[in-house]
C-alpha cells in the first residue's frame, strides 16, 4: 500500500505535549496498565515510559509556553528552544551542545540558564545530582 | 524529537470492526498499519487525529469497505544538531549502541567516542567491550550507570523500504534500520569513580 504524504511536517513537538496527548489517552503509571491498554498500545506506552524520565515529565503547558515566548529575546532558533525545553539543561556544559555556534551568535548562556531555572520545572529523578564538569563534546576543540 | 505529519492513504477496514463507530475502526486499522513502522518520515508513535474519511465502497469479491482516509500522525524524526538523553543498551569494538526504549538504534561509531579512551573486554561480560574515557588521569567507564546525551550527526535510512506484517519494535525487523551517528557528550549524573 503506497501511503502519500500529504505533509511530512505539519509541525514540531516537544516531548511535553507528545507526553500530554499520551495522557489524555489515559496512558499512566499504573503497572498493569489493563485499563487504558484499549486506547494506548504496547509501543505508546515505551514512548510514554522513556517521556516520563525526561524533563517534559514534570513540565506544564503554561510553563513550556510562557518559556518560548520568553525565548525570543535571546535570539535562538526554534529548534534550539525545543531541545532546550526537551532537556532542561542546569549548567552551562549542558546547555552549549544545544547552541550552535555560541561564540559566534553572542549568546546569552547564563540568561537562558536562569530562565530554565525560574520557568521550567526541575527534572524527575529524585536524589541530588552532582553535576560532572568533565564533558566533552566530540566535534568540538577542546576548550 | 516528535512531529507531526499528514498523511493519505486507502483503508480497509475489515468487516469484523465494522461494529465500532468508523472512526474508532479507521484508527484501529491505522494503528495495525502504522504504529511502530518506520516510515521515510519516521518512526511512527501514535495516531493523532483522523481529518477525514471518504468512500466506504466495497470492491467485488471483498467483503470489506475500503476508505481513503486523511489523518495526522506523531512521527519520531530528530534532526541532526538535536541533543537527545538516552540509555546505553551494549557496546562493542565499533562502537557504543544507545536505546530510547521505544528506538534502540543509536550507534554511536568508535571515532566519535569522547578522546583519549581505551578499549577493553568487558569483565563482567564476555561478548562486550567496554570503553573508557580518560580525562585528566581519572578512568569513566561508559555503561549503564549512567544517562548518556548524545548528539545526531547522521540519520540513515534502510536502502530498501519493505512493508512487514509483523509488529514489534523496528530493531526486530532485520531492515537495516535508521542509524544515527552521534557525538557523544557524556553526562555523569552520579559520583564519578575513583
């Protein structure tokens, strides 16, 4: 059966909202999963699995947008902004992988780090985490 | 990571869901189709909405309508430059094999894993081999410890677009699937060892 693509892009996602309409589905924690598992299928439920250790986790709609919106006085790019919203970064080694060209493009960094902080909520995982210095990215010269 | 893309296709709804209302048979039908199919636009993840459904004519010898069928589906499709967290699933002298859960191929090659590293059989596993960072004199073993942020350098898709019947994950299907070439940037979210 040929499928015909009428749009191959009708518009981006963050993990938030694909989060949402999962849980709108009725997709839950729940382990044995027996009441929503007529409207949410095996494979949505390791999408809704992987989602639910992300950021987009504890994340709300209100948040998610007012942080775009805010987004534009840095100047970045869209897709920069989703992958910010889809990791939440908390330090500087976590956010300039994100970026590109940072040098170039006079980025703000401990701007945006502040409005994750203020407007995004922090990550699932419970205990503290201690942050690792020590990150490289491949393609880049070391610093 | 997620988008979502617009489709069309010619659906047939075979007779035994025609006790559901349409759309809730359309969308079971959609689901058997696309779900967990690697399309050229992506993974497909969910069935998001059904725009419209026209026809409904039954062809001769079959018992069964067949509908051509608009509807939106959420598709995982990353872009190269996104920054995905994913897990380490095993690693072998090539490389480094990440898994979403939902996706497991992501290789990351050998060439790409953070320099100077070494690579060495892994004790507590006989068929593997387990990479190590060296940085400033302190040894990161890379394995399942930890979440592991990786970037994609290069999506590829199977040369051969084949429709299985079967469902199950895309790692099942033996297509040569999507790999994605990574720069890995390591994110230790625990004590490093020393």
């Amino acid at each position: 059966m040929k499928n015909i693509i009428v749009k191959a892009n009708a518009g981006a996602l963050t993990n938030f909202e694909v989060l949402d309409l999962l849980n709108s589905r009725g997709a839950s924690k729940d382990t044995t999963r027996v009441i929503a598992s007529e409207t949410v299928s095996r494979s949505e439920y390791k999408v809704y699995d992987y989602l639910m250790e992300t950021a987009a986790s504890t994340q709300t709609r209100e948040s998610v947008t007012k942080f775009s919106d805010k987004c534009k006085d840095f100047r970045l790019a869209k897709a920069e902004i989703l992958n910010i919203i889809n990791l939440r970064p908390s330090s500087d080694v976590e956010l300039t992988p994100i970026l590109e060209k940072p040098d170039e493009r006079e980025i703000d960094i401990e701007g945006i780090l502040a409005l994750v902080q203020e407007l995004l909520p922090p990550l699932p995982t419970v205990e503290a985490q201690k942050e690792n210095e020590q990150e490289e990215t491949e393609n880049d010269e070391q610093s | 990571m997620f988008c979502l893309s617009e489709l069309e296709d010619t659906v047939r709804v075979p007779p035994d869901l025609l006790k559901l209302p349409l759309e809730v048979a359309i969308k079971k039908v959609l689901q058997k189709l696309f779900l967990d199919k690697v399309l050229s636009i992506g993974l497909c993840v969910s069935i998001y909405d059904i725009k419209s459904a026209e026809g409904g004519f039954v062809l001769p010898g079959d018992g069964a309508p067949t509908y051509k069928v608009v509807f939106i589906i959420v598709v995982f499709r990353p872009f190269v430059g996104e920054v995905i967290a994913a897990r380490f699933k095993e690693s072998d002298s090539n490389g480094l094999r990440l898994t979403l859960g939902f996706f497991e191929d992501i290789y990351v090659p050998a060439p790409l894993i953070p320099r100077p590293n070494r690579c060495e059989p892994d004790p507590c596993n006989r068929n593997q081999m387990r990479w190590v960072w060296i940085f400033e004199e302190q040894e990161y073993i890379i394995d399942d410890s930890y979440q592991i942020n990786f970037r994609v350098e290069n999506i590829s898709y199977p040369p051969v677009p084949t429709e299985r019947a079967e469902d199950g994950a895309i790692d099942d299907d033996g297509l040569g699937p999507v790999s994605w070439w990574e720069g890995c940037s390591e994110r230790n979210n625990e004590d490093d060892d020393t």
